[in-house]
C-alpha cells in the first residue's frame, strides 16, 4: 500500500478534500500533508483538538469543513 496509495492520489483527477485532526496517531497530519503534497486537486484541512476520528469528536466542524469545500 505505501508504493500503491501515493500513486493513485497522483492520478486522481477530481478536487479532493483532506480532513485531518490535529492529534491524529493514525495518519499524522505530517503524513497527511505529504499525500496532499502528490495533487495540485488536493485541499488540506487540519481540524484542531481531535484525533483519528473528527467525523465523531467534532461532527460540527466535520460538516462545516466539508460543506465549504463542496460549495466552492
């Protein structure tokens, strides 16, 4: 998977939005920005004071975020 997933965000071709938390031990937010790094298309959002699971410790800023990048 690690040679596999890089490759496949390269060739995405749609705008895709990366949540991230803040305090994720899963995909680190430095993990995270380098997979945005592969695509121009790519749009990183770190949401503060949550960890692997943001739908869930923060639904609120979740929906938020993922309203504002469907309207633009």
């Amino acid at each position: 998977m690690v040679t596999r997933i890089p490759a496949a965000f390269k060739n995405l071709q749609c705008p895709t939005l990366f949540l991230s938390g803040e305090k994720d031990r899963i995909i680190s937010p430095s993990q995270a920005k380098q997979a945005i790094a592969l695509n121009p298309k790519f749009q990183y959002t770190e949401i503060p004071k949550v960890g692997h699971f943001p739908m869930l410790e923060n639904p609120d800023i979740y929906q938020q975020e993922i309203r504002q990048f469907l309207q633009n």
